[in-house]
C-alpha cells in the first residue's frame, strides 16, 4: 500500500455486496492470469469479502452494470445502460498512402515483448501471419 491505495495484481472481483457512505465491500479472489479463460480460474481459497473506502472501476459500460449488480442506482443505471456496443468494422479514411506515412501499418517485431503466456503468443501470431 503507498500512500493509502492499494493496488491488486492477479485478483478477481466476484462482487460487489455494499456500497454507502461508510464504504464498499467487495467480494475477490486470486486467479492464474495464465489461464485461457481470459476471466481466470480460481487459485486459490474460495472468495473473501474485503471493504474498502473507495473503488475505481476501468471497465466498459456494460461490465460496470455487471460489477454493480443490485448496487446500481437509478441515475448510474441510466448512464452505463445507455451506451451501445457494436461489433462491427467501419472504415473512417482509407487513404493507404496516408496513412504508411502517419502510422506504423505493418507487423514489426521490435517494439514486440517476449509473450509470456499462450494468450500473447496468439496476439503476436494474428498480425505476422496477416501481412500484406
């Protein structure tokens, strides 16, 4: 802990049970980042409840809804509700000439870290073996 934030490594957030004015508890448990189930796999002993005084969530909209569960106010279940995903692919510019001269267009090994797990040796695969 440094300065009063403690950050959590390799630590799943099964739920959220409270929030109010006194705090948040939370429901966590390890996981194994290694795992192919990008969510984890328990490691360890079942769940724990921890409180803390406050949480910031880096998720999607979507997700948040999920984490919040019953917790969910009115007004944050109208604002996260209300964002849309869309799987799909929109071409915005297609200058080719463009944009080989902004942006870096092709698979390059050297800003390429060592992958340390299956998962990112996939990463790494897709855009090597897609080359134009």
């Amino acid at each position: 802990m440094v300065n009063g934030v403690d950050i959590r490594l390799q630590t799943d957030v099964t739920a959220i049970l409270q929030r109010n004015s006194k705090g948040i508890i939370l429901q966590t448990r390890p996981f194994d980042p290694e795992a192919k189930d990008r969510r984890g796999e328990n490691t360890g002993p079942s769940t724990t409840t921890e409180t803390f005084d406050e949480l910031v969530m880096c998720v999607l909209a979507d997700d948040a809804l999920k984490f919040l569960g019953r917790t969910t106010s009115y007004k944050e279940n109208f604002v996260l509700g209300g964002a849309k995903f869309y799987d799909d692919i929109t071409i915005t510019y297609s200058d080719h000439e463009y944009f080989q001269k902004h942006y870096e267009t092709h698979f390059s090994p050297e800003p390429c870290a060592e992958p340390k797990s299956q998962a990112q040796k996939d990463q790494i695969v897709f855009p090597k073996e897609n080359e134009e």
